[in-house]
C-alpha cells in the first residue's frame, strides 16, 4: 500500500522541479492532479455510459478523457504548465456545456458543474481564474436562458434554473475566497522567506553584508575570474584600538563607530565592489577586476577619508585609525589561502605599530 502511495505521489510530482517557484510547481502538481482524476471518473462513465447504450455521451466522455490526460501530456513534452492547464480547463468547459445543453443521464448532468469553480482557481489562480469564470459562466447563462430554453436538447423549470445558478455563484464565491486567503498567505510567507533570507546574508547592526554573503560573494567572483582571467584584491581591516571605545564610552558608542564607518566604506568604493562586517570591528572588501596597485590605492583613500572624520557620540569626539591586510586572488589561489594571507598582513600591521597597510611583508 505505501508503495503505491509513493508511486502515486512520485507521478502527481512529475514536471515539478527545486529550481521552479513554489506556484509554478503547485500548477504542474494540480494539471497532473486534475488530468489522472478527471480521465479516470470521465472513462469510467463512458463505459457506463457505453453499457447502458447511450452511445453520444460515451463517446462525449472518451474525448474528454483522452484530451484531460492529453493535458498532461503536453505539460511534459514542452515544460509549459500554461498550455496543459489551458486543454484542461477547455475540455473540462466544453464537457460542462454538453452536460448543461443535453441534460446528460435522467438530467442530472448541469450538477457536475460545481466542479468548475475549484478546479479552475486551483489550476489558473485567482485573476486569471475569475476572467475564465466568468466566461463559463456567460455561455451557461445563454444556454439555459436564450430564447427560454431553445439551445437545450432537454427542459429544465425556471425555478431549476435559478437555484443551479444561484448555487454556482455561491460556491464560486467561496473558491474564489478560498483562492484569495490562500494567495494573500502566500505571499506573506514569501515576504518572510525574502526577510530571513536576507537577515542571514546582511548583519544587522551595519546593514553590510555579513561574513555569509561575503564569502558566497568571493566564490562567485572566483568563477567568473577563471573566464575573465582577471585578479581580485582582498583588503582586511580592523579599527585601532575599538576596546578603548567600548570600555570608556560604551557599547553604543562603539555602535556608532561601526554604522558611521560602514557608511563610509560603502561611499568609497565602485559598484562592483563589496564590503562586509566580517566579525566585531573587522570588515572586509573584495575589490573585483583590481591589480594590487589599485587595491593599495583605494586602502590609502582609507587611511586618508578617516584622517578627515570625526565621530561626535554625546559632545566626546572619536578619532579613528585603521589596520589594512592586503591580499589578491587569482586563478592559481584558493579564497582560503587569500583571506587568510590578508589576516596575517592585517596583523603585521597592527603589531608594526597600527594606522597603516601591508601586503606580501610590505607596508605602505
């Protein structure tokens, strides 16, 4: 029983794909869903139908069979979940007209129109699943009131009529509701999902990127180096003597230091470029396309921007300097190697007596 289970679910799921967004899978999902159920009841009444002699609607029935799994068919021989839901719901509308026009068995078949409104909302969604409502609707309207009937093969009484109408509307109000509260949920929960995917890349405090992003950052720049056969400079730097701040000024004044300075790095650098908080009071920029002679020019742009800044925290003025590492990544190096070559210029610079850069045992 469980195997068969698995293989049912295994069959719905075909088509769908991690690489699709969650609708567009849902879509895929709910054609394969509709196509197995309606070829299987619509076959099975055809061979009802076929018993009992009632050789048109047999024959009406095994085509909306085979043009129901046709819809799955086309979905995947062209990938397009459009064009199957499109033969799906077409089918299903022409299969709902004969039924209304003919009676169908002992005139019951304009009852198997309450099926319309959920299927087409769960295929087409909420504002393409009410334009094609409608349009059902309308022709369904024309067919049982034109002329008082002269479009019906079969007679239905007024108050018949109405009620069926009046019935459809009601329960395609609810599935367009139910359509509306499940799209609004929807997109709450992808609003969550873009917040907390973006909350674990960015850091909070300073609204950069965060030692996350950074590094997915430096990996993507590193494939597209291997087609450009270009470098990329990796510069560390740590604030001089952050402690001091904290512990005579406070932690918010250390905030502070971190959000002023951040906005300044941002400020600095291209478009391209990329800085992150990369731990406490250390950041790190990834200078794509760029030779060490310009990596060692925009660290002294650095140096020479906080020279000029003054950070004012409740009438107390802090002065600032920064420790740089340099470091460059190449084809032939690994992101590893280079960080942790730039951490250990960063640290020959503070231990060289701070306030300066170094790259490969230089200091500039």
């Amino acid at each position: 029983m469980l195997l068969l289970k698995d293989k049912f679910i295994k069959y719905l799921q075909v088509g769908t794909s991690r690489y699709l967004d969650s609708e567009r899978n849902r879509t895929i999902f709910m054609v394969n869903l509709f196509s197995f159920v309606g070829s299987s009841i619509t076959g099975a009444l055809a061979l009802v139908a076929l018993l009992d002699s009632n050789y048109l609607l047999s024959s009406v029935l095994i085509v909306s069979s085979v043009s129901f799994y046709l819809g799955r068919f086309l979905q995947l021989a062209n990938y397009s979940s459009y064009l199957s839901s499109a033969v799906i719901l077409f089918s299903l509308y022409i299969l709902m007209f004969y039924l209304v026009q003919s009676g169908g068995v002992n005139n019951t078949g304009p009852l198997w129109i309450f099926i319309v409104a959920p299927v087409t909302f769960f295929i087409k969604g909420l504002k393409y699943g009410l334009v094609s409502l409608l349009c059902f609707i309308f022709v369904i309207l024309i067919l049982l009131f034109y002329q008082d009937g002269q479009l019906l093969s079969t007679e239905y009484s007024t108050d018949f009529k109405l009620r069926l109408i009046y019935s459809f509307a009601t329960t395609s109000f609810l599935s367009a509701y139910y359509e509306y509260s499940r799209q609004q949920s929807y997109d709450h929960l992808q609003q969550l999902s873009k917040r907390y995917k973006r909350l674990a890349r960015i850091d909070p405090l300073t609204g950069l990127s965060n030692r996350r992003d950074a590094l997915a950052a430096l990996n993507y720049e590193q494939m597209r180096m291997a087609r450009d056969k270009q470098q990329l400079a990796i510069i560390l730097c740590d604030i001089d003597f952050f402690k001091r701040i904290n512990d005579s000024l406070g932690h918010d004044a250390g905030d502070k230091v971190l959000i002023e300075l951040s906005k300044m790095f941002e400020n600095l650098g291209r478009n391209q470029d990329l800085v992150a908080r990369w731990g406490g009071e250390e950041f790190l920029f990834m200078l794509p396309a760029t030779q060490l002679e310009g990596a060692l020019h925009f660290a002294e742009s650095i140096h020479q921007s906080l020279a000029k800044k003054v950070i004012t925290y409740q009438e107390h003025e802090i002065n600032l300097t920064v420790s740089l590492g340099v470091a460059m990544l190449d084809n032939d190096t690994d992101i590893k190697s280079a960080i942790s070559e730039a951490d250990s210029n960063l640290y020959k610079a503070k231990y060289a007596g701070r306030n300066q850069t170094w790259h490969s045992n230089k200091v500039t």
